[in-house]
C-alpha cells in the first residue's frame, strides 16, 4: 500500500508498544526527530533502524539541523555549526569564501545524519528577513536581502545533497516579514504581491529545482486574507506552484502550531485540500497523530508523483575527506565562531 500523506515525531529515545503498532498502521511517508529523542549516536540509529522496519520502504527521516539555536544534534557529540547569519558575514567580506564555508558546513553536518540514518535535514532556511520582523527568524537567515540568501543557501542544499541527504527549503513563500513567532500566533504580512514577488519569493523561485520545501504558517493579506501559505488554496496554486514554480514536494509546516485554527483534524483537512503534498505532526502526542491520521489519505497523484521524485535525488555521498574540509571550514570561519 502506498504510504499515508504525513509525517509524524515520536516521543521519546525508542518507540512505545502503542507508537509501533499505530506507525506500523499508519504507514505515515517519514518521520522528524527532535531532541527528546536524541541521546547518542547509537540510541538514533537504533531508532531511526526501527522506523525504517516499521513499513520496509526506504522513508525520509528529517531533522532540523541548522546551526545556530536551531540544531537537534548538540555538543559534546556532534559539532556545533554557526548560525546562518554568519556565513552571510563572511559571504560580504568575500564570495568564495562564504560559499565555501556553508557548502563544507553542510557537507559536514550530512556526514553527522548519514551516520545516523538520518537523510533529510530541514535546510537552508531562504526567508528574507525585514527590520521590525519577529526574530523567530532572525540570524537563521543568510541575509537580508535575496541575493545573498539565493547564493548560499544553493551552496548549502547542494553540499547536503553531494553528503547523500535531501535539502529541504523553507518557509514557502517566505517568513521573513512575520511580526510574531507562527509557533504561538498567526502572523499576517500587508505588504504587496510586487514587491513580495521580488523579494521574499525570490530566493524560493531561484531554488525551486529543490526536492522539497515546507509551507510558512503566514497571511499574506494581499493574497488570501483568510488563510495562511499552508491552509490557502490561492497561495499554494497561484505562488507556491505558480509564481514561484516549484513542483517538488510541499510540506506543512508543524500542524501543531499555534498560528492554525481549528482541531488537528481541520487543520489536517485544510492543508491537505489546499495543495500540500504531505503534512507534518511534530509533538509526538498520540492523541494528535491519531486525529492527524484520520484525516490523512494514502500518497496519490501528484502528491504520490512528487514524493517519489524527491526520494529520486538521494544519492550515495559522494567522496569526501572529512578532517581536511573540517580544518578548511575551521580556517574559513574562525573570525565567526566564538
């Protein structure tokens, strides 16, 4: 049977007897990992081992792997990674050595999941933010402006994909203007469909070959002023797929954000009729995830089409010295890195 239309998180360092009989059930597309359920190295492969036998397909295991204050993996057994900012300081002084930098940052961090069953990272983050904006974005951004976000955040898909683990761009058509945090309230942007179009949307149309993208829980008033990106008919058919032209796998963001309304099974419902591919359950609350499932059909279409494309791009890593990119990325950063 083909796979359910979700991604789910699961509680803690091993599945529960309920979650391997709900997940065995379900079937979801893959899985998302955070820091409950992260211990050591040989703890997330048992894991990550463990989903993977629950449906006997090769299923994406995403992560949230940034740098900065958004990295799930933490010192002493993985490597800290600056925030995306600082490559954008590095990429003013010089190009090449900002592009070096993040594409051998992001080669890096690959060979840190591939280790652990881990081949997805939800990177690069290709919002632009504006001053005023909430700082739930903040440094997590390349720049404040399209071009150096457009640049670096090519460079740092591309190195996830040579290390053999899929880039996922976010948050489509962009969150860099939101004025709250989406994971506690529903941001709503004013500002123009002409002058988003050039630049938040920007760095997402430039990388729109990309696998695959998650949806931002914003308004965009001008657009929809009902709905945010991920619930909203008109910014998925008329930007996502229109404008920007992306035609990779569409995601929502975490469905258990406070910036969404109504039940999870709504929520579930709406994003999935207004165009998103597959929806993702982060907290790992059985009570959610079962009401998720609910309302979540098997991968068909062009949803199905597209998940099995972005699988497609995974490749094996191709050959890489690990110590020598380490002390060349070391070299590059270390007026960056405290």
């Amino acid at each position: 049977m083909p796979a359910r239309a979700a991604l789910f998180g699961c509680a803690g360092l091993r599945l529960s007897d309920a979650e391997h009989a709900f997940f065995s059930d379900v079937e979801p597309w893959g899985f998302i990992l955070f820091g409950r359920n992260i211990e050591g190295p040989a703890q997330v492969k048992t894991l990550t081992d463990e989903l993977r036998g629950l449906t006997g397909r090769d299923i994406p295991i995403l992560i949230d792997q940034e740098g900065g204050r958004v990295a799930r993996l933490k010192p002493p057994l993985w490597r800290v990674y600056p925030a995306a900012r600082r490559y954008g300081e590095l990429y003013a002084k010089s190009k090449s050595d900002g592009l070096e930098a993040v594409r051998l940052a992001s080669r890096l961090i690959a060979v840190e999941l591939q280790a652990l069953g881990i081949n997805a990272d939800c990177l690069p983050v290709l919002d632009v933010p504006v001053e005023g904006a909430h700082d739930v974005i903040g440094d997590r951004a390349y720049g404040t402006s399209p071009e150096p976000v457009i640049a670096l955040g090519r460079a740092a898909a591309e190195g996830l994909m040579e290390g053999g683990v899929l880039p996922i761009i976010k948050h489509m058509p962009g969150h860099g203007r939101a004025g709250v945090d989406s994971h506690l309230h529903l941001p709503v942007v004013s500002t123009d469909v002409t002058t988003l179009t050039a630049t938040d949307f920007a760095p997402f149309q430039a990388l729109a070959d990309m696998p695959m993208a998650m949806t931002a829980h914003v308004v965009y008033a001008g657009i929809d002023s009902d709905a945010p990106a991920t619930t909203s008919r008109k910014v998925i058919a008329d930007i996502v797929r229109g404008i920007i032209g992306f035609d990779g796998l569409l995601m929502s963001d975490d469905l258990s954000m406070q910036a969404l309304k109504g039940t999870l099974g709504e929520r579930t419902r709406a994003s999935l009729k207004a165009g998103c591919d597959v929806v993702l359950h982060c907290n790992g609350k059985m009570e959610e995830m079962e009401a998720v499932a609910a309302e979540t059909p098997v991968l068909a279409g062009d949803a199905l089409r597209r998940a099995g494309d972005a699988l497609d791009r995974l490749a094996l890593p191709q050959d890489f010295d690990e110590r020598a990119a380490l002390a060349r990325f070391q070299t590059l950063m270390h007026p960056f890195i405290c």
